[in-house]
C-alpha cells in the first residue's frame, strides 16, 4: 500500500475484454518443494457464482472450495475470514480506531455511525464437508468451522458455502459509492480461507490492517446489471458472450437485465473486483510484457482525463523496469483501476485514487505495481512481516521513479533514512517483528513498515555491496515466487550471492529496536580512534582528509561477517563488535574524519560522525 505521508492507501483490483484467457502462471508445485527442502503450502481452488444486486448493494453467493491440506498435519478445524464483518458498530476495527491515540483520519468513528443499511456483513447460511452438514460460528470477522471428519495429511475435501452479504458504505479499501464516485470496490468480499502453514492457523481478526491468503486458483462469475462493467482478478472468459470486447461499431446483445461476468485467476492469492457503469477503458501492451488495462470514470474533469492517458506509457516503463530488476512478471496481463481510499495491491492488479494531479497518479501507481512482486508473487504474512512487503516495495518505487523521471538522486530513499531515524529516536518504536495490529500508534506501524523496511534493504546495498543486492533481490525472487517467504529468505539469499555472514543483521535491524551510533572520538596525528555507542554492529565505510588536502576511503570489516564487501577503499582490519573502540594509523597526517560519507548507514546521530 502507498504511504503519502505515513498513512496507508487501499485499493482493488481487475481485468478485462478481449485479452488471453489462459494464463503463463502454471506452477508446479513440486519445483517448489524441490528449490526448498520440507517446504510446505496448502492448496485452495475456489469456484463462486454471485449474484449483486446494485439497488440495495446486497449480493448472494455460492461458493466450492476444494481444499487441499500438504501440511504433515491432521486438520480438526478450518477458519475463514470475513472481512466485510468489520464494518460494523462495535466491531473490533470501530472500537480499535476509537481508542487508539492517532486514529487513521479516513476512519475515526465512522463505522460507528452506520446505519443498517451501510453497514457491511457477510452472513453464512449454509457449510458442507464432502456433502455432510458441518457446525460452524462466526466470531466477528472470523467463521470458525468443526469439522465433520479430520483432514489427513495429503488429503483433498470439498466445502460447499451459500451466503449473502452486504457492501458497505467505503470507509477502508472496500465499499460502494466512495468519494470519486465509483460503485462497487470489491476487495476481501468473500468468505476467504485462512492460511494454515508450520506456524499454525491464521485466523486474525481484521482490525484494519494486512492479508495473508493461500495460493489456489479462482473460477468466479459474478451477475451484475448489464449497464456495469466489471474488471476483476484474473482472464474474462466470456467476452463476446456478454458483449465486451466489441469494437464500438458492433451491436452489443444483452438478455434480460444482467450480464453475466465469467473470469479465471490462476495461481493467485485472492480475488478482487470492481464495478462502475461509467468505466473508460483503455489498453497499452507491454513489449515482451504483459497487457495493461486502465479503467478510470470518463466523466472526470479534464485535468485528470489527460493525467490518465499521460499515466498509460509510464506504467509501460514500470512494468519493464520491475520485470528488470526484480523479476519477469509472471501473468499476461495487468489492472490499474480507479477505485478510491488511496492505493491498495491485488493480484494483476491495483485499484487507486483517480482524481489526482500527475505525480501523485504515477508515484501511487509506481508503488502498488511494485506489489505485484512484493507481495502478490512473494506473498510474505504481512500481520506479521509488513516491512517484507511495504518496506521491499517502497524501496524499489522509489528507484524506479528516481530512474524513470530522470530525478538523478544519489540515494532515493533518502526520506525512509530520515522517517525511521525520527522514529527510533522518539521513543515510540517497537520491533519489525511486532504484529501488525499491536503496534501502540498507527504512526509508527507506518514508519516501521514502510520507512524501516526500505531502509532494511537500502542499508543492506551498503552492507554487502550495491550490485550483490541487486543480485540477491533477483534470486530472492527466483528462489521464493510463488510461496510465503519468511525474513530468513532474504537473508540467506543475500548470503549466497555475497558469500557473507549476515544473521547479525536480520537480528539487531528487524527483532529488535538497537540502534546504529558510531563515532570519531579522537583524531591524533596519523592515527585515529572511532567508537562504537549504539549496540548494533555495523562494518564501516569511511574517508579520511589528510593535511596536505588528499583523501583517502577506508572500509572496516565486521568481524562477524565473515568477509568484505566488494569496495576500492583501502581495507584494513577487522573491528569485533564487543570492543567499544577501534583506532587504526594512516600513511600521513590526518585533518579530519568522516564516516559513512555517501550517509547509507542509518545512523542514528550524524553529528559525531565527523571531526
């Protein structure tokens, strides 16, 4: 999700017309298990019909999920998630935004004043396990299931759902009738089995903040008035069926007063829709790449109108430029929707403020494109690791709109250095490891997620080197798509590209709030003395003045890397964290000091960093 500033955005997702109806997305589950050894993940094909009815926004639905449990586990209960729960008086996500000391402004106490018919819920009127009748309840956003026969491990079961549901007023990511104007966004709109992985289940509440889902693949027909059109995630099925994907000249055919929407989404993790009877659509291909589609309401002022066409060839330069440095796209096409309440990644996907000025539709677009790979592709839990995702993905929209606008900065996410050194010398910061919802203000999940996160991997280009992270990037990719990859991940795919040691800094940098505080203490002739006052190691970069006016880099090892970066500074020797000093000689003598002089450690005090 987008940050703009420390807040986070939500948004939606989609699809549509005459473009392939198979996907590229195929995946063998058995190459996954191959590239990570006694990896596991469960399996879930959902196929749903629904049926909206877009006067009072109620919808009804069926639902078949075969699920299918790899896990060495025998299951004796199944959970599903029931997002739309939440947007009720008295929820937890009401009373939660009611108590905490710096409520989102988009939310405050506004789902405490829905009325009945704002309101949203997903009610379920009936669950069957292989045919059998099974007992179930729902705890708030949660449907908890008793299962009629444990699941074995290796086994496959069939639950058959009927429900029907209410969109409500849009407050957070989903909902009917926001602030520009579009109908439905229909993300988190169906009843969504939890995850269940080597951590147990994860049936988390929604109290307003991320997802996890489990990789399936989705069958979904959705209803709708025939005056509406519909991108969801996923290929349309049926195009000349329902009339779209005609050119203008041709004669639409419609029976009766709704068209049915028929779309396949293979290999993903959720599935999302929108829904607006005054949609423009347009289509730019992607050399080598995917489709992209862009819907936005083509009764918007003109400003915004141009703002969208100018979007479509950057987005071009988006696509490539992620596919370049992270990894090839794997689907056949891509949605940027108008959707409202900010940004918010879905897979193939993003459904986005419409009514902004250029920059801001491209830096939200920049941003949740970059999702579809940390995220919807590497679909890290993020309840529990939201700087995998936030963070990674900040990191890169902010290269590629320094790379793509031609802003030639020498470190992008300058701003995130600058964010989380606010934060962790507030006194307000708690662990990356923190659950999502448990951080204490929703200014430092922001910071800690979004800024921190980025600097996670901006600061590790300073560790290992710039190219070995470009490189542990791609194969941190390669080795995790399509999976639920965990800190360690990253890590070790940086270690195998660097040939370093580099636990210590997952440790100090994400599981806990050290700091980063090292100083020149003392210059005397041609030798000087550094300190180290934070707790957190770090090897150091630094450039020494000689009197005479000529420089001269240094680089310090950490001893418990194991190793060096790759670096044309001088090495000298190693500095072990538990020496609180380190002093080394120069050839000649020495006017002063810097550390860190291209300011890519975060350290948290910069005014000892020199003398």
């Amino acid at each position: 999700m987008k940050l703009k500033p420390f807040l986070m955005y939500a948004l939606i997702g989609s699809v549509l017309f005459t473009f392939n109806s198979k996907a590229n997305t195929a995946v063998d589950y058995n190459n996954i298990i191959n590239q990570n050894p006694g990896y596991w993940q469960q399996h879930v094909d959902y196929t749903m019909t629904i049926d909206m009815d877009v006067n009072n926004y109620q919808y009804t639905g069926n639902q078949t999920l075969v699920y299918t449990n790899n896990s060495p586990d025998v299951l004796h209960h199944v959970y599903y998630h029931l997002y739309f729960n939440a947007f009720q008086p008295g929820s937890e996500m009401d009373v939660r935004s009611r108590t905490i000391a710096d409520p989102d402004p988009r939310v405050k106490d506004r789902i405490s004043k829905l009325q009945p018919n704002e309101i949203g819920f997903i009610h379920v009127s009936s669950l069957k396990q292989n045919g059998e009748d099974i007992t179930y309840n729902t705890v708030g956003t949660v449907l908890e299931v008793d299962l009629a026969k444990p699941i074995q491990p290796g086994e496959q079961v069939t639950f058959d759902m009927v429900f029907n549901a209410q969109v409500p007023i849009q407050i957070r990511r989903s909902g009917r009738n926001n602030a520009e104007g579009v109908a439905l966004s229909m993300s988190q709109w169906y009843p969504k089995m939890a995850e269940y992985d080597f951590e147990g289940w994860h049936a988390d509440p929604y109290i307003g903040r991320e997802f996890l889902g489990v990789w399936g693949d989705f069958d979904v027909t959705i209803n709708i008035d025939k005056n509406y059109t519909i991108g969801g995630t996923g290929y349309l099925q049926n195009p000349d069926e329902i009339g779209h994907g005609y050119t203008t000249e041709k004669v639409k055919k419609h029976k009766g007063d709704k068209l049915s929407w028929h779309f396949k989404a293979p290999n993903v993790h959720d599935f999302t829709w929108a829904a607006d009877p005054n949609y423009a659509h347009d289509t730019m291909q992607v050399p080598n790449g995917p489709l992209l589609h862009f819907f936005y309401k083509k009764d918007m002022k003109k400003e915004y109108l141009e703002n969208w066409k100018n979007l479509q060839p950057k987005a071009v330069e988006l696509m490539q430029y992620y596919s370049n440095n992270i990894g090839q796209y794997p689907y056949d096409q891509y949605s940027i929707i108008q959707g409202g309440d900010g940004g918010m990644e879905y897979g193939m996907c993003t459904l986005i403020t419409g009514e902004d000025d250029f920059n801001g539709l491209f830096g939200v677009t920049a941003h949740e494109m970059a999702h579809s790979w940390f995220q919807f592709v590497l679909a890290t839990n993020e309840l529990e690791h939201a700087w995998m995702d936030e963070g990674f993905t900040s990191y890169m929209d902010e290269w590629s709109k320094n790379d793509i606008m031609h802003k030639n900065l020498s470190n992008p996410n300058k701003g995130a250095y600058a964010a989380y050194i606010y934060l962790a010398k507030s006194g307000k910061e708690q662990p990356l490891t923190t659950q999502a919802d448990r951080f204490e203000y929703n200014r430092s999940y922001s910071i800690s997620a979004y800024s921190k996160g980025d600097v996670f991997l901006a600061q590790l280009g300073y560790v290992i080197g710039q190219d070995n992270l470009k490189q542990a990037i791609k194969k941190y990719f390669a080795d995790f798509k399509f999976t639920h990859p965990q800190p360690i991940d990253i890590i070790r795919s940086a270690e195998k590209v660097s040939g370093l040691e580099l636990d210590w800094y997952l440790i100090d940098f994400a599981e806990t709030t050290n700091t980063i505080d090292y100083g020149v203490k003392a210059i005397d002739g041609n030798s000087v003395t550094l300190e180290r006052i934070g707790l957190m190691p770090m090897p150091i970069d630094l450039t020494v003045t000689y009197t005479d006016g000529s420089t001269e880099d240094f680089y310090i090892p950490l001893q418990m890397m194991r190793g060096e970066k790759p670096t044309e500074a001088t090495i000298i020797g190693d500095w072990a964290w538990a020496y609180p000093t380190y002093t080394f000689k120069t050839s000649k003598p020495v006017s002063h000091v810097q550390i860190d002089p291209k300011e890519l450690m975060a350290d948290i005090n910069k005014e000892n960093n020199k003398m």
